[in-house]
C-alpha cells in the first residue's frame, strides 16, 4: 500500500461514522482475511519507520549522527532528567499554526508523509498531536 492510498483511506474513515473494511490492496492483490490486513499493515509501517538513510557528506546528517550516539549511549535515567527540565512546551494553537502554515505540496521526506497529507489532519486530532509531541519531547527517549 503507498502511503497516498493509506492516507485516502484515513480520510474517507474520517468522514463516514463506519465504514466496512473487510479488504486491503496492495500492488493489484487484495488481502481479505484479518490475517494478510495485519501483516499488510505492519509490513507498510515498518518499512515506512525504517531508519533513514544518512548521507555523512552533509554536516546536517553527521550532527544527527553524532546526537543520535550520544543518546544511545547516554543513561536512560540522566536523559530523563535533562529532558524533564526543559521548558521546550507546544500548544495546541502551535501545532494548529504550524500545520496550517505548511506549503500544500506532495513531496515527502523519508517518512513518506507529505505536507498534503497532515493538513487533511482533521483539526479535533490537533490536542493529540500537541499531547504526543510534549510526550515526545519530555521522554526524550
């Protein structure tokens, strides 16, 4: 499944109060039984939330390298007390504003979600993702 389809899918089960899902496609073959869906879908999230590939001739790329060690090799405990110390807070009106100022394009990152596809992000899920992301962000790992 590309993440076009999944995310046309998001948006349909976003507008109907049910919908029967009782199939999922992928490349022309359709997969009934709850079994093949899940594995289906696990299949497309894992391959979607691989780690990216990192290009070590841009500094960009061997910074995040180079935290990304650090935090690996750092003590859970002494993360979680640096990150429970930041002020670093979103709010809802930030996560709103800052979807809402996105250009509406169809190029995506190596996540392979597009600007297009989280401004159809139906507002009422904004506390969610302001909630996920201080929970991301005061975790830290």
């Amino acid at each position: 499944m590309n993440p076009t389809t999944f995310w046309h899918t998001v948006k349909k089960l976003n507008k109907k109060k049910s919908v029967e899902f009782s199939a999922i496609t992928e490349k022309n073959v359709v997969h009934r039984s709850l079994e093949d869906i899940a594995t289906n879908l696990t299949k497309h999230f894992t391959e979607r939330h691989d780690e990216p590939l990192l290009d070590m001739t841009k500094t960009l790329d061997k910074e995040a390298r180079e935290l990304w060690q650090l935090y690996s090799s750092g003590d859970k405990d002494d993360i979680k007390l640096i990150s429970n110390r930041s002020d670093l807070r979103f709010s809802e009106q930030d996560i709103t504003d800052t979807i809402r100022s996105l250009k509406s394009k169809n190029s995506s990152g190596f996540d392979q979600v597009s600007n297009k596809m989280i401004k159809e992000i139906p507002e009422q899920f904004h506390v969610i993702l302001t909630h996920a992301y201080n929970q991301l962000f005061s975790a830290a790992h």
